[in-house]
C-alpha cells in the first residue's frame, strides 16, 4: 500500500468546510479511500518574465482506485479568506483579478485507475504584474475545492499561490564566482575544466552567447577578495569563447585548457577572468556574469623529514624549538 504522511499546522470548522493549512494523518491510499485534494503543497509559484501570459498548471489529484469524479473549484471569497487567515495566523490578501483569470475550474476523473491526476489552469498577466508591486502585501490566490461526488480531502481542500515576477537571465551556474588551482613551478602541467553556463529559467529557446577574457572583471574581483592575481598569459590557455543553449536545455558547458611547461611562469598568481556577453535572447544575471580561474604558482614543498634542531638558545615548556619544523601551522616557537 502506498501511504502519505502530511503534516498538521492548525483547523477550524467554518460554515459547511474545514479551512486547514496543513494536518498531521497517516493516511492510506486504496479501495475506499478514494478522495480528491490539491497536490501543490508550495504556494509560491516563481514566474519569469519570459512572455507577456503565463499558464500555470495547478494539480487536482484523486486518491483510492478508479472511482469517477466530478470537482469542482473555486476563489475563496475576501470573508472567507479572512477566516482563513485569523485561523492560520496568516495576513494573505487577494490578488486583483485583473492580473490572472482561471481558465477552467472544473475537472472530471474518469474510473481508470490510473487517471488520477487533472489540472487547474491559471491564466497571469505578466506585463500587467511586473509593474504592480507584488511585495506590497501577501498576495495570493486562494483556492478552495467546492464540490465533488466523492470525498475532499480536509486539510488539502485549500491552496494559496502566492506569485512572484522574477527576470529571465543567462548566468554562471557557481555562485562563489572563482575557482582556485594550485601547481608547483617546477612542473609541466596540463588540464581542462569546464564553465558552468545557465539560464534560471524553462528554456524554450535556442541561445547563443559569447564568453571574453576581461580585465575589467579582474581588477574588480581582486578589489572585492583583496588579492592582487594577474592575467595569465593567453598563449598558457585556450577557451571555447561560444555558447549555445539549445531548446530545452538550461546548462551548458564550455570547456577551458591550460598548460605550462616547468619554470616557464614565475612564482605568483595568475587568472582567466571570463564575462558572460552578447547573448541573443534575455539578458545576462548582473550578479552572475562573470567567473574567474586562478591559478597558484607556488614554490615545490621542500621535504624536511630529515630535519633535526641542533641547538637552541632558549625555548618554553609547551613551545619547543622542535615547533618550527613539524609542518604544522597551530604551533610555535616562544624564546625567553
């Protein structure tokens, strides 16, 4: 048997329906325990500005074996919206409805067993609600399930979508903005590693974009880290400088080579500082458009196992001399 475990926050009984939040129930799934509820637990729904319309599919489900169903559903009214909220402690308005419109409000289970799940689409106006100030207030659509000729699930029967317009971007998928590398003088090195290119959004487009070596992002990332890299010669690297992100595809992977032949590169540090530019469609994350790779050259580790202090002049109790040359970084040296 299947079993749901939902959770309960708080219930009144008001008029002829229960309005719940969430409950806590060890709930089976079978013959006779067909029952319909809404099963986008999440209220906040995330919508790009990628179009002026949005259609949100929002789920009915039935539970139990195949039993036909007829459901109903319907906005809560502003009397019984602010019923809810003095029962879930919650301060949720309605959202003017010149913003959104439901397409349909009824769905129909037919007895296969299997059609057990039909949708609620949910029309937005995304140009219209990219200028209204969402944050205002807790805006949402609240969502009751009316009537059905089969049971409702209390405490699943209610749902509130609270929207949000956010911008459609091209970015770099690591958010830390660096990668650090770290090689010996000394030694002939080669390795690739790859870029982490993305859009935050459901693509449906093919994009192309360009990748540039800037020294405009390197001074401004060693002003933010407080560190003093510098370009690393391009003759040392080779980038793949084009990106695509075909249709249905949201990360993308250019690949970045580096070589050195030993001593070829003085001691220091070293960087490929790379922006994200000239995408075809969208525009790029101004806080995630760039990414830097740095590169260490530092001198080999001398190995010091056969080191032994000869003498010392002065050393204390707990900070012997022996101190200097464990390899360890949590201990010292203190003379009197």
């Amino acid at each position: 048997m299947k079993r749901n475990n939902l959770i309960i926050i708080s219930c009144i009984l008001l008029f002829s329906f229960t309005f719940t939040s969430c409950y806590e129930d060890d709930y089976e799934i079978g013959e006779g325990n067909s029952m319909v509820y809404f099963s986008n637990i999440d209220p906040n729904l995330k919508i790009y500005h990628t179009a002026d319309e949005f259609i949100y599919d929002f789920g009915v489900s039935r539970s139990g074996f195949g039993e036909k169903a007829d459901v109903k559903v319907r906005l809560m009214t502003e009397a019984e919206l602010e019923d809810y909220n003095t029962a879930n402690f919650t301060e949720y308005s309605l959202l003017p409805a010149e913003y959104y419109s439901l397409v349909n409000n009824e769905v129909q289970f037919t007895a296969d067993q299997s059609d057990n799940k039909k949708y609620i689409q949910i029309k937005f106006n995304v140009v219209a609600l990219t200028d209204f100030n969402l944050k205002s207030k807790q805006y949402a659509i609240p969502l009751i399930i009316d009537n059905s000729n089969i049971a409702i699930k209390e405490g699943l029967n209610i749902s509130m979508i609270k929207p949000s317009i956010h911008n459609p971007y091209i970015e770099f998928a690591k958010t830390d903005g660096y990668t650090t590398f770290e090689y010996t003088y000394d030694r002939n090195f080669e390795f690739e590693t790859t870029l982490h290119v993305q859009t935050n959004f459901e693509n449906d487009w093919d994009i192309t974009g360009e990748l540039e070596v800037s020294q405009e992002i390197l001074d401004s990332h060693n002003k933010k880290y407080k560190t003093n890299y510098q370009m690393l010669p391009s003759d040392l690297y080779s980038i793949e400088n084009t990106f695509t992100l075909e249709n249905g595809v949201v990360l993308t992977r250019p690949k970045v080579k580096l070589w050195m032949k030993a001593e070829e590169l003085a001691l220091g540090r070293y960087a490929i500082p790379i922006a994200i530019k000239n995408v075809s469609k969208f525009d790029v994350n101004p806080q995630l458009e760039s990414y830097v790779l740095r590169l260490n050259i530092i001198l080999p580790k001398i190995d010091n196992s056969e080191w032994s202090i000869i003498d010392v002049s002065s050393e204390a109790s707990n900070y012997k001399a022996t101190n200097l040359i464990d390899g360890k970084t949590d201990t010292a040296w203190l003379h009197y």
